[in-house]
C-alpha cells in the first residue's frame, strides 16, 4: 500500500497554507468602496507616468475626452459610470480566482468519481487495482462540495457579482439593468431555486461515494460472494444516470450563466430538456 511521506505532507500543508495567505492578500488588496477607486485613480492621474494599468489610463483618458467635448456635467456622469464599473471589476478578481481554484479542483474529484462508477458498470478488468486511488481523489468531492456550496451562497447572498443575472434590476423593466434576456429565464435562473439545485446535485454526488466506498470496504471485509460487488454495480449505474442529467445542468448553472451575452441557444436546449424530462416522468 502506498503511502504518503510525511516531507509530502508538509509540503501539501505549506502549499495550502501559502495559497490561502495569497488568497486572504487578494481580498484585502481589492477596492474597498467607490471612492477607494476615486483615489487610485488621482494618484494614477497625478503621476501620468505610464504605471497605472491599461483600464485605469483609459479610464482617465476618457473622462478627459468628455469633459471637453460635452462639459462638466457629462463628463462627470461618465466617470461615475466608469468609477462603478471599475470597482465592480476589481472587486469581483479575487472572488473569480476563488471561483475557479474551487471549481477546477471539485471537479477534479468529480470526474474521477464518474470514471470509477464507469469502471464499476463497464465490469473491466484492469481498473481494479486503481479503485483505491479513485477512492483517494474522489474523497476530495465532501471538502470540495463543501467549498462550492460556500461559495455559491455567498455569491447568492450578494457577496460578489459574478454572474451576470444577479445583478440589481436585471429583470425589472423600467431598471437601468434590465436585460429582457435575463428576464425571459428568471423562471429557472433564480437565487432559491439555483441554490436549491446545486445542493441536491452535491448531496446527490456525495451519497454515491459514500456509499460505494462502503461498499468497497465491506467487500475486502468479506471476500466471499459478490453480494457488496452487486450493490456497487447497481448503485454505479443509478449514479451515471443521475450524474449525466445533474452535471449537464451544474454546468449550465455554475459555468454557462455567468455571462448570458450570446448563450441564449444554450439556455433555450436547457429548457427543452428539462421540459422533455418533465413529459418523460
């Protein structure tokens, strides 16, 4: 049996340990209100030596432009516009690099469940003496699916903007906001309802691997007979099943709606096939 040296283990930790501090120094890092930005902005303006970033020069170069060709008045109504936008961006940066650090390793563990469930219907031959490892990555799926849910209820909560249609008036017509894309799926696309999906999709994926790692343990256990081997079979090939219907949607959840510009087509095959289950059922 493989096992991990304890130098390992101290450099996973210190890896661990580093990439939260960098974590924590992104968010302290990022604008803390408006006016924050206003000031980044001054300081760039007075110096205007070529070291502030690429946004923020045209930013100010742009409110420059507005100011001299349409006044005061509108000039300052553009920069409160750009000011906005700008401290949206910034503050959303360490939010979108948690995001995606958090996903990209759920995922990680996620597929390998899948591919061991795969292992278990498909009765192959070879994968046998891998099962250990597949049950060693996918034990990551509890932390990680943990992690996913934080993170999406603080995003629900209103903690970030990340996706798009969660922005303030989107579906309210009249709103400055309003996109009637957005409003044409607020049916489905809804913070309750995202929410609620996301953790039966979690508890879903975790009880299979829960279980299956039982099962597996208790056929070590007990050699003789495949009664264990029987249920890890049937449970394997109910979770492909509900594994392809939920990670479909978890994707149009969790990947496809955080910017909906130019993915009605998808949204549209999303409602089509959750209607085309509905009938079926």
């Amino acid at each position: 049996m493989y096992k991990v040296s304890s130098k390992l283990k101290i450099f996973a930790f210190v890896l661990i340990g580093l990439g939260a501090l960098l974590t924590v120094g992104g968010f302290l890092s990022a604008p803390a209100s408006e006016d924050a930005v206003r000031e980044m902005l001054a300081n760039d303006a007075s110096h205007g030596d070529g070291h502030g970033s690429t946004d923020t020069h045209q930013v100010v170069s742009h409110d420059a432009h507005a100011s001299n060709a349409h006044g005061d008045e509108h000039a300052s109504g553009h920069e409160s516009d750009h000011v906005e936008h700008l401290y949206h961006q910034l503050a959303n940066k360490p939010w979108s690099a948690l995001y995606v650090a958090c996903f990209f390793f759920f995922m990680i563990a996620l597929g390998c469940t899948a591919f061991y469930a795969i292992q278990k219907v498909a009765q192959a031959g070879w994968s046998p003496g891998l099962f250990r490892v597949m049950e060693g990555i996918s034990s990551y799926l509890l932390v990680g699916g943990i992690l996913m849910f934080v993170l999406l209820l603080a995003t629900g909560l209103g903690a970030n903007h990340i996706f798009t249609w969660m922005n303030p008036g989107v579906a309210e017509v009249g709103h400055e906001n309003y996109d009637a894309l957005v409003a044409g799926k607020t049916g489905f696309l809804n913070v309750p309802f995202w929410l609620i999906r996301a953790g039966a999709f979690l508890v879903g994926w975790n009880l299979y691997r829960w279980n299956i790692r039982k099962f597996s343990l208790k056929q070590d256990e007990e050699p003789e007979g495949n009664v264990w081997y029987k249920k890890g079979f049937k449970h394997s090939a109910m979770f492909l099943v509900f594994f392809i219907v939920t990670e479909s949607i978890m994707s149009w959840d969790w990947i496809m709606s955080l910017i909906l510009t130019g993915s009605q087509h998808y949204l549209d095959g999303m409602y089509s096939l959750v209607c085309s289950l509905v009938v079926l059922q």
